[in-house]
C-alpha cells in the first residue's frame, strides 16, 4: 500500500490565473539562511561518519639543574567522530493532471521549487538543531554541541556566553569560523555537497493508497550531509537572549556588542581589526578561517536599535566577497530564519 501526498485538480485549479495560465507564485514560506552559503564541504573519511583527532595534552618541560636530569615527555591525542543524515524526498504528480494544466512543465516547476526550497529549511534546521538523540537518522547540529554554560561539564562551555535569559523566550548569536581544519560540512564519498535533484520523467509509476499503479512524472531530491566542528574553539554561542520586554525589547536590555566583543576574544585569533589576538604558538594554527556571525531578523533588529542608540561605528556595511554586507568589526553578520526565538535556557 502507497503512502504519500499527491497535487490534485483542486491544485491545479488555485495555481491558475483567470486567463487560464500558470503565474509566478508568491513564495510566501520562504526564508533567508545565508548560513548554507558559506559552509566549506570536504568529502568525509568514512562511509557513514567523519573521523578528526585533535590534541588533548601538550608537554610543559621541566626545570632542570647542573647534574640533574628531566623526565622525558609527550602529547596526547584523541579521536573522534561525527556522523551524516540522508533527506530525500519525491515530487509525483499523475500525467494526465499534468498534461491537464495547459503546461505540464511549468505545473512540475511550481512543485519542485516547493520541494527544493522545504528541504533547504530542513537542512538549515539541522545545522543549527539537529541532534541525532531526539532524530537518530538526522546529524547533530551546532546547539547539542555547545549547549552548556557550565564549564565543568564541557570543555566547550568555555565557549557558551549566557546572556541572562531564563525562560524558553531565547534566541543565540552564533559567531562560527569556517575553515577545512576548523568547521566545515562533510558528505559522504560517491556523493555531492549540496542538494541533488533527478527528474525520473514517467518512468516511476505513481501507487495509489491500494497499490495500484498510475503514471506519473517524477522528481527525486536528496542531500546527505553533516556538520564537523572539528576544532571547537571556532565556534562561539551567545546564548539565553532574552527577546521578550524584559530582554531586547525591555529598557534593561543585553547589550549585544559587549557581547559580540566577548565572543570575538573565544577564538584562538584572528586579525589585529578586530580581536587584536593575531597570533597563537602552535605554528599549524593557520587554517585561513572565516569568521561569520549569524542570528535571526529579532536580534539583527535590535542590533541596529542598539547601534544607533549607542552611535556604534562598529556596526557598518562592509564587502565581503564582493557584495555589501552589514558587519561588525569587519565580520559579516548574517541572517538565518531558523535560528528561533523559542530556545530553552541553556544551563
């Protein structure tokens, strides 16, 4: 028996102008997730996941007098690993109501688009929320990784700012250092980066709910994909930020620069505009990362509310490859719709 979704007459009928034709649609579930645009992809080193070592322990030396010798030393590594989730999903649609449209190419199109741009929100989502103990077929995303305050539980809290928040009215400013040694996506081998789209024309017959057969013309779509934060220092959470009238819209507000300035300070470096930390003493600490902030429209409104309460020069559009693009510092800030508004406190 077929399970499934599939247009129908009364569809074709609301996609049709008076005069009979198929007009551009108003895409009104779009979104902006600038994020997508900026991740490095490397083909991971395993089938199903991407294995990284990374140093755990370094040698301090020791302190030595005439006729006294020193221990001999070492470093530790460690391994790990992350693993990859597979989205895929069929556009179908009966030949006959395709060819009943009047142009059974544009119908397609207005159903592909849908499905092209679902699956782009669903992979943002999972970027920033995917956590494989809640939804073990997808990857775990940038939240599960940094989603503590307390030092003492992990390492990375180092890099977790809590902005005050205690309610689950929370939004996060991200500052993330992409790089292929630093955070980067992964896919798996034989595959792509990116989403993959195949029009099976009508040789995949469409099954109703009683498994009969129909012909139909369709789409197949799919992405696998998985996000390696391989060195988590490059990734910073300004977390618990408060977006009701007791947070950003309230008198007492967070001051999100202060904040961006101490996430800026998390990384291992980076140029003298704007850390001032330009250098480390691990000399293979270059990975030519680059750093991007990002936050939904809330936060990036009230950025600008307190840019020109506070006169931040700050706060100014930059180039960044090429195009205009607000920035902080020099470091671009981006928008990403799926970063909520609802988040948890993070403890």
């Amino acid at each position: 028996m077929a399970t499934g979704s599939w247009p129908t007459l009364l569809d074709v009928a609301s996609r049709m102008d008076p005069e009979g034709r198929i007009p551009v649609i108003a895409e009104l579930l779009s979104q902006c997730n600038d994020m997508y645009d900026d991740i490095p992809w490397q083909m991971a080193n395993g089938k199903t996941r991407h294995e990284f070592v990374f140093r755990t322990s370094i040698p301090a030396g020791a302190w030595r007098q005439y006729n006294q010798g020193v221990p001999y030393g070492k470093s530790t590594t460690a391994k790990s690993a992350v693993g990859m989730g597979m989205l895929e999903d069929y556009s179908q649609v009966d030949r006959a109501l395709a060819e009943h449209s009047g142009d059974k190419q544009k119908f397609r199109e207005t159903e592909d688009v849908a499905f092209m741009e679902g699956m782009s929100q669903t992979i943002a989502n999972t970027f920033v929320y995917g956590n494989v103990m809640v939804t073990p077929a997808e990857f775990m995303g940038f939240a599960p990784f940094y989603n503590t305050v307390s030092t003492s539980t992990a390492q990375n809290a180092t890099n977790v700012i809590d902005a005050g928040g205690t309610a689950s009215s929370n939004t996060s400013l991200w500052l993330i250092g992409w790089g292929p040694e630093s955070v980067f996506g992964i896919y798996p081998e034989g595959s792509k980066a990116g989403l993959d789209m195949e029009d099976k024309g009508d040789v995949a017959p469409g099954l109703d709910s009683l498994g009969n057969r129909f012909e139909a013309y369709t789409s197949w779509f799919r992405q696998q994909a998985g996000l390696c934060p391989k060195d988590w220092r490059w990734v910073v959470r300004l977390c618990n930020i408060d977006t009701t009238s007791n947070g950003l819209a309230g008198s007492n507000a967070y001051d999100l620069f202060a904040g961006a300035a101490e996430m800026l300070l998390l990384f291992p470096k980076l140029t003298r505009s704007t850390s001032g930390v330009t250098k480390t003493d691990a000399p293979q600490d270059d990975y030519g990362v680059h750093p991007i902030f990002y936050c939904n429209r809330t936060t990036r409104h009230w950025m600008d509310v307190q840019a020109m309460r506070d006169r931040n020069v700050l706060l100014r559009i930059e180039d960044y490859a090429g195009m205009p693009i607000d920035g902080y510092r020099g470091i671009p800030i981006k928008i990403v719709d799926q970063i909520v508004n609802t988040e948890s406190r993070v403890t």
